[in-house]
C-alpha cells in the first residue's frame, strides 16, 4: 500500500512549498555572495523533489482544477 495524498492536500502543500523554497531561495541568496549557476543548480534540486513526489504517486496534484477535462 502507498502512502497517497488526495489531489487538493497536494495542491496546497505544493504551493506551500515552492513559496517556501522561492523565499528562502531569494533570502540565501541576498545573504550571501551566490552566483547565478548556484541559484539554478538550487531551483532545479527544489523542482527535482516535487517531480519525484509526483512521479512516485505521494503526491497527486490535481493542479486546482485548471487542466480537467471533461470527458463525456
């Protein structure tokens, strides 16, 4: 049995995250001396753990009901 979340828990802690990581991107990196190569090389190993999430099927984005399609 896998560990599921339902499409709307996932949406939020999707969004939660990446205004979480944006923020503590941005407050890293006005911190400190980083250059841009680090910051993309950051923002891609943020984006890597929610793909994996979803690909693993832990999370299971419904993405707010923008991309349904109704089916008749």
């Amino acid at each position: 049995m896998k560990f599921r979340i339902n499409p709307l828990a996932s949406d939020i802690i999707i969004s939660i995250y990446v205004v979480a990581t944006l923020y503590l991107r941005f407050k890293f990196e006005n911190i400190s001396d980083v250059t841009p190569i680090l910051s993309i090389v950051m923002g891609v190993c943020f984006v890597v753990i929610i793909w994996a999430l979803v690909k693993l099927k832990v999370l299971n984005p419904n993405w707010f009901g923008l991309l349904n399609s109704n089916k008749a």
